[in-house]
C-alpha cells in the first residue's frame, strides 16, 4: 500500500496568490486520496498576505492560520497534516519543514538578510530544507540561483509545471539533484481547490513526524507524482 503526500501548497490566509482556505484545502485533498498535506505558505519574504507593519507576533499568528484551519480540519476527517513554509530570496524560494509556530516566534526577523545564514540556523534547529523549483523562469526572477550546500533536497517534479516549458524547468531539476547527489523529491505547488495537479510524493508507509519525509527521501523509499511526465 501507498500513502501518497502534498508536500507543497498554499492556502489564502497567509499567501496572497492563494484562494481557498486551509480547511478547503485539507478537504480536497482528502476527497483526491491524499493521506497527508504539508502547508507551505509564502513566509513574509515572499508573496505573504500578512501585512508587513504588524508587530511580529501578530504576523506570526496571522501566518500560522492556514495550516491551523487546515490541521483542525484534518483531525476532524482524518487527513494528516504538517507545518511548513516556503523561504524566499529574490527569486529563489525554499520549503522548509519540522519548524513550528514556536520557533518563529522566538527567530524576529528571520526574512531579512542572508538567506545562507537564515538556512544554517533553521537546520541547527532541526529543520530540513528543499529548494523549490530550482530553475522556474519569470519576469520578476533576475536570475537563478542554486544553493546546493544549503540544501537537503531538490523539489524536481513541481506538478504545476508539468506542460512543454514546465517540462524542460523540471529535467533541469533533476540534473541539479543528480549533479550534487541530493534526494529528488515532488510537489505540486497548488493554490487553490480547483488545482491541486495530483503532485507530490508516495512512500510505502504513513509519516509520524516530518523527519520521516525526509529519512524516507533520503533512503530512496519515494515516488515523484508526476515523474513520468518528464
């Protein structure tokens, strides 16, 4: 049996490109045979909903309601799901998992300044890190940027680019992963209900905790969504 995951989407409390609720996300994505969801909403220095001249706790409260609304839900109708969220710097953006709530309260001010520092102190406080579409070209992207000695992982199947430009921006992902011998992994980077693109990862068993996302990528016990749209 397989137990498949969403390990990258956003809801509309806390990213502003979102439009369904945590709540409607978990319920879709259940009703789609998902045993779990990873929430990874835009951080605030990224495509945030949450008003920058707040104070921090409050913004932090703010951002967590997503995947609160969503977790709420799916105890409710037996979906699992797990915090995260998606680190952004000038374009290039990063997933990060097993933080929490508590861990952004006590880090004010993570957003700002060098993301190889702000990466470093996220994984000495445990957290794992996957950049996310590595190679997505777009107006506002001046560049790309790879960080691969920053990183547990490569996000090389992003569903939501699955046609012919989306394609060619996946395979180069995969050759990132394979060029710096890092765990390839899949997402489908969904925004709303009405598009979740069935992406994500299949393991062979159920996740307890976040670390078992990784530990199961980095033995090799996963299957990209989507891979064989390549």
């Amino acid at each position: 049996m397989a137990y498949k995951y969403e390990t990258h989407m956003h809801t509309q409390e806390a990213s502003a490109c979102a439009s369904s609720t945590g709540a409607e996300m978990a319920r879709a994505h259940k009703q789609a045979g998902y045993t779990g969801i990873f929430v990874t909403d835009h951080f605030f220095n990224g495509n945030s909903a949450i008003p920058r001249e707040l104070p921090w706790q409050e913004r932090v409260e703010r951002f967590c309601l997503g995947y609160e609304h969503a977790r709420e839900e799916g105890e409710r109708i037996g979906l699992q799901v797990f915090f995260g969220f998606e680190y952004a710097y000038h374009g290039a953006e990063f997933l990060v998992y097993n933080l929490d709530k508590q861990w952004l309260l006590a880090h004010e001010n993570i957003d700002l300044g060098s993301p190889r520092q702000a990466l470093l102190q996220m994984h000495q406080s445990g957290a794992f890190v996957i950049q996310a579409h590595p190679f997505r070209e777009r107006n506002y992207i001046d560049h790309i940027q790879l960080f691969p000695r920053d990183i547990d992982g490569v996000e090389a199947v992003n569903a939501a680019h699955l046609g012919e430009e989306g394609r060619h921006m996946n395979q180069r992902a995969l050759a990132y992963a394979r060029m710096f011998d890092l765990p390839a992994t899949g997402g489908s980077d969904s925004h709303s209900v009405g598009c979740l693109f069935g992406g994500g990862v299949e393991f062979p068993e159920k996740l307890n905790t976040p670390l078992d996302y990784l530990t199961n990528l980095r033995a090799g016990k996963v299957r990209l969504l989507g891979e064989e749209a390549l």
